[in-house]
C-alpha cells in the first residue's frame, strides 16, 4: 500500500482528501503546514507528497527548498494560483507536477496513479546507460559523472534516461511530454525547457554552454551523439 503525505493547512482539505484517497486504496499522514511537513516525511518516508502552496510558517515553496536537499520523493503540487511563473518556480524547485485548484478527486487520483507507475513502471530500457561519461543506472535510480552522484527528481531522471537512451535523436517538447507524463497531464510544453534547465544545471560543467542536453532550435532537444 503506497503512502501520500497531504499538506494542507485547512483542516476541510486534509478529512476530504484523506476519505477520499482512503477510499481508493492509499495510506495517508498529513501536516498543516510545510515545517510539520518535513518532520511526517523524515519519520513516515511517504511514496508522493500532495503538496499546498500557500500555507503558514512554512509555504509549499519553501518547503520544497528544504525537502529535495533530504529526498527525491515525488511531488505534486496543490495551487490556486494561475499565473505560469508560480508554476514554473515549483517544477525548477523539483515539483513532478502541479493541480489547479479547484480540481476533481478522480483527476487527483488518476494523477497519483501516474506518477507513482511512471516512477516503478518496468524497465524496457537497458539498466545502465553510458554515454559521454555519464552513468544512469535504472535499477538503482542513480546517476553519477565520475566520482560525482548526482541528485536527480524523479521527472529529471526519467527525461534524461529517455534523452540518453538515444544519443543524437532530436525529441520534440510534444514527445518529451508524452513519454514522461502522457495524455492526461495537460500540455504545458514549458515543463520541459524548467526541466531540462535543471538538468543542465545539475549535469554540465558549464550550463550556459552545454554539451551534454543540446538545443536544436525550432525543434526540441537531443543527448550528444557519436559526432559532437
């Protein structure tokens, strides 16, 4: 049985969505706000956290700060904000994904779902990807340069295992979005770019110049090839 820590400082959101994913066969704890957060996470090690953005002492943002230095758990995001830039600060601060609010419990939950199976889905690529001195190993979900381990979010990983897994192919941010989250998770191309932004970050020596996730502009993205 998966565990989802909810977070939520009004106390109607965490009984309703507690019943409700109950019901639909998870296991929860909950915190009111995000340094209670931290504390559940650290003693419940919970498989997805539902997260709200505007709480106090502690807000959603800042608790994504603090947890994605301890753990790579996935995170969805629970906002009533629609600005994009609100949007796009969660998923660089790790976020996997993000619900507007207000939302329906079944989209919630079919959300939930794709999130965990994509983080546990069988492996169809090979374990170990190697290409221009990065390491990805699938089957223990790390990620090294060198000496150097990487700390990679779960979206993070699974885009650069795609990207990795053929060198020089150029993906479109369409089919970036349809490999990691699929047709039910709204098309918001500029996920990708925060993700591959982040990538570059973590991965390149010098992101600004990068030569391991190249642009092809117009067009989308590729991992280097046998000819850079």
């Amino acid at each position: 049985m998966k565990t989802i820590l909810i977070v939520d400082d009004k106390l109607n959101a965490l009984r309703l969505l507690t019943d409700y994913l109950t019901e639909n066969g998870f296991r929860t704890v909950t915190a009111s706000n995000g340094r209670e957060a931290l504390f559940v996470a650290r003693h419940e090690k919970p498989d997805l956290v539902l997260l709200d953005i505007m709480m106090p002492e502690m807000d959603g943002l800042e608790f994504m700060r603090h947890f994605r230095r301890e753990r790579q758990t996935p995170v969805i995001m629970l906002t009533a904000r629609v600005e994009e830039t609100d949007k796009v600060v969660g998923l660089e601060l790790g976020a996997d994904d993000y619900v507007t609010k207000p939302f329906g419990m079944a989209e919630l939950v079919a959300r939930i779902r794709a999130v965990l199976r994509r983080v546990g889905e069988p492996v169809t690529a090979p374990d170990v990807l190697r290409v221009g001195g990065i390491v990805l190993d699938r089957g223990t979900h790390l990620v090294r340069i060198g000496d150097r381990k990487i700390e990679l979010t779960p979206s993070e990983f699974e885009m650069l295992a795609v990207l990795m897994n053929a060198p020089g192919q150029v993906f479109t941010r369409a089919q970036l979005l349809e490999k990691l989250k699929g047709d039910l998770f709204e098309n918001v191309e500029r996920t990708i770019d925060v993700h591959v932004r982040n990538l570059r970050v973590k991965l390149e020596p010098d992101p600004a110049n990068p030569q391991y996730i190249l642009t092809v502009f117009g067009v989308g993205y590729r991992f280097m090839g046998e000819e850079d």
